[in-house]
C-alpha cells in the first residue's frame, strides 16, 4: 500500500478510535493480527482449533460470545482469496451497546503499513498498539537553538514541538579591562566558549541519532554562536549532513524559541505541513478582512453549500471535528430530513421524532461522517482538501472560532440563498 493520503490517515484513524471504545462484558473481544506471509487457511485453521478450545471456557455466556466472535471472524476471512500485501487486522465480538445489551461488530481491513507477526488474543477491550504504531508521525524534524548562555533542543513532528532538553553554560561575559590581563580573559573565553559547544553537540547528538526517521535538523538563535557551532563541527558526522540551510536568528534560545524556529522553518520549507497550513489559514484570514468577507466561507452550512454550487476551491477541515450526518426516514409518512449530530466513539445515534406526522417509527436512511463526507464532496467538485489538526494555532483557531470548516472560493457566490434552499429542501 502507498504512503495514505490525508483523508485515508483520517479515516484510519477514526476506525481505531471507533474499535478502542468497544467494550465486551468479559473476555470475549477477539483480536488476530495476520502478517502478509501467512496463508488466509492457515489463519482460518488455526481458528478452528481455537473454536474446539473455546467449547472448556466454564462462563456459558462468555463461551458463546467467543465462539460465536471466532465463527463470525472465520466466515468473514473467506471473502479474502489470499493476504493482502501489507496483511490484515481483525476485530469480532460482543460489544456493550448500553442498558445491559450487545451488539456484534466486526472490523477486518489492511492496514497502512505490514503486520510483523501472527497475533491472537481474547480480551475485553481489542488490541490496537500495532495499529496505533503505525499512526506515528512520518514528518519528523530536530530543532537546535544555541547562542553562549543557553541551549535548547526540541523536536518537531508534523506540527507538534516537542521541547526536550534545556542547559545553561557558564561562559563569561565581555571583559572591560584593556592590555595582557584582556587577551587572557578572551582565549580563557573562547576556550570555555568551544567547550560549551562541544558539550552541547554531544547532547544534542545523543538525542538525534535516538530518533528514528529524523529528515533534517533545523539551528536557530540570535548572533553568530549558531553558525561557530557548525564550523567547529561539534555535531554527529551523520547529523552534519541533516543541517538544513538557511539557519535562523530568532530572539530566543529557550522553549520559546522552539515554536518561534519551527515557524521560521516552516516559511521557508515548502515540505513542512505546520507551514502550508499557516499559509492556507492567513490567507482565509486575509479574505474575512475584505468587504463582505471576501472569498472566505465557514460553518458546515455554508461551506456545504458553497461545495454545491461548485464555487469552493479550498477545503479546510478540522481532523478533531466529531460530527455525524444523519439522513432519517419516517416508516409512516414516508417523510425523510437531515440533521447533523455530535457525534461520540462508541455511541449509537437515536432516531428522533417525525416532524411531520409524530411517529417514531423512523429509520436511518445513511450515516457519515461530516469530515469524510464534505471532504468527497469538495474532491468531486473540483476543490481541493486540507485536513488540519488542533495541535498548532491555525488548526485551534480553525476548531473554536469556525465551528471546525472553513474555505475559500474561486469566485463569489450567493452561499446564504444556497443555504436557505437547502433547509427548506
């Protein structure tokens, strides 16, 4: 499987969220892990076995929740002629659906990376640290801020900085006095100053050849002591060759300085996604401040529409928004509406009243989720996609301030009649 896109990260990561609330009333969750080398009959045989060994549990009714979890998840495998490439995570089993009932759910897909061993477990909670594994951050990056009185490393993962070490050195300051007493103080200066450096590049070495994945290392603080830094060649040989280019002046060298570098960086580095999201959120700011709000658009209601109307051409998402779509029919009236919903991992949704005759027999037509929804409908539009995470400033303002949706359009567009339309539709 290739490297996920943005809506394929958040639809995994929605499923792990959905799997990790379930709860089973004992140990009766079964959870199989198949690495891509593992014939599917061996898996299914293997599971045969198991059912024989599930008949001894004393507990009648936790035996026949796992043998009935076992035969679901056999019948299940036979859809699959042979293991996918990166093989396959299973999850089958009674789950707590509230007022002491349960539900059968079955979750079986590949993952977005390859299995590495056969794995077997009943439980009552499915087993996902495989799978959380996988959702690490690939953007990984190592901040340097340096000057002669302070060092900070920190490490930047996506959007997130991390701060992970802080030091203070014991490098004297300039020295007034004039003659043979000054120009000992400075080579005892300078001395101090190369063996500060020396011990803050072991420091920092220790911490990047730990992390796996770094791509590069970005150096910052004010003055010259950065650059003295790399010309003394106090780093790693290995981390020498990850110094990105250019280094930054920033006005500090503590843990503030982390999230002031990481910005710097971002400006300059088209790669960085903390970057293009603080592009794409200046730029909706930008168009807010125009007369009549410009191109912007926000809330669900009006970016939904400006999707219809085929005006969008910037999608911005949260990927911490929690909303379902419901689309509900009455089974008396045959009358049928759509409402959005907060929606909770592991909560079912509830049918609602009937607004025209008052029945409660209604059904649920479909159910989505608003992100992957409105995320389709501006692709198939033409528009395109930027799912950000509340884990930066523009991705909080995004979540508080706009309801979690926002865009920008190609050209102005009557959104508020769209609106009004689509309400009384």
């Amino acid at each position: 499987m290739s490297e996920l896109t943005q809506a394929q990260k958040y639809h995994f990561r929605r499923e792990l969220e959905q799997i990790a609330a379930y709860k089973g009333s004992g140990t009766e969750l079964v959870t199989v892990y198949v690495p891509p080398e593992r014939l599917i009959s061996d898996i299914t045989n293997y599971l045969r076995n198991e059912l024989g060994e599930s008949a001894n549990i004393k507990s009648k009714s936790t035996r026949k929740n796992v043998m009935g979890a076992i035969e679901s998840m056999i019948s299940r495998l036979k859809n699959f002629k042979e293991t996918p490439p990166n093989g396959l995570a299973c999850f089958v089993g009674e789950v707590i659906v509230g007022n002491n009932q349960t539900d059968m759910v079955a979750h079986l897909f590949e993952p977005p990376q390859p299995v590495p061993t056969f794995y077997y477990r009943c439980d009552n909670k499915f087993f996902l640290d495989p799978l959380e594994g996988m959702m690490t951050e690939k953007e990984i990056y190592g901040l340097i801020l340096i000057d002669r009185r302070e060092f900070t490393v920190g490490i930047l993962k996506g959007k997130q900085v991390t701060p992970v070490t802080y030091r203070t050195s014991q490098v004297p300051g300039k020295h007034g006095r004039g003659g043979q007493s000054q120009r000992r103080f400075e080579r005892a200066t300078e001395e101090a100053a190369q063996h500060w450096y020396k011990e803050c590049g072991e420091k920092a070495s220790e911490i990047f050849l730990q992390q796996e994945g770094l791509l590069g290392v970005f150096l910052g603080g004010p003055g010259p002591s950065k650059r003295d830094f790399i010309d003394g060649k106090h780093l790693h040989h290995e981390l020498e060759k990850k110094i990105v280019e250019p280094y930054f002046d920033t006005g500090y060298t503590d843990e503030h300085g982390l999230k002031e570098l990481a910005e710097m960086a971002a400006e300059t580095q088209s790669q960085l996604s903390l970057g293009r999201e603080k592009k794409l959120m200046q730029r909706l700011m930008r168009e807010i401040t125009k007369s009549e709000g410009g191109l912007s658009v926000y809330g669900e209601d009006h970016v939904r529409a400006a999707i219809m109307l085929g005006a969008l051409d910037v999608l911005l998402i949260s990927e911490d928004m929690r909303r379902t779509r419901l689309h509900e029919k009455c089974n008396s009236c045959a009358h049928e509406d759509v409402r959005t919903i907060k929606s909770e991992a592991g909560v079912t949704p509830e049918t609602t009243t009937c607004p025209e005759c008052g029945s409660n027999d209604r059904v649920f037509l479909s159910t989505q989720d608003v992100v992957e929804e409105l995320s389709t409908m501006a692709e198939e539009a033409g528009g395109t996609v930027e799912l950000i995470g509340s884990d930066s400033e523009e991705g909080e303002m995004l979540l508080r301030a706009f309801g979690g949706v926002a865009g920008i359009m190609r050209y102005k567009a009557d959104v508020d009649k769209m609106v009004g339309q689509i309400g009384s539709a």
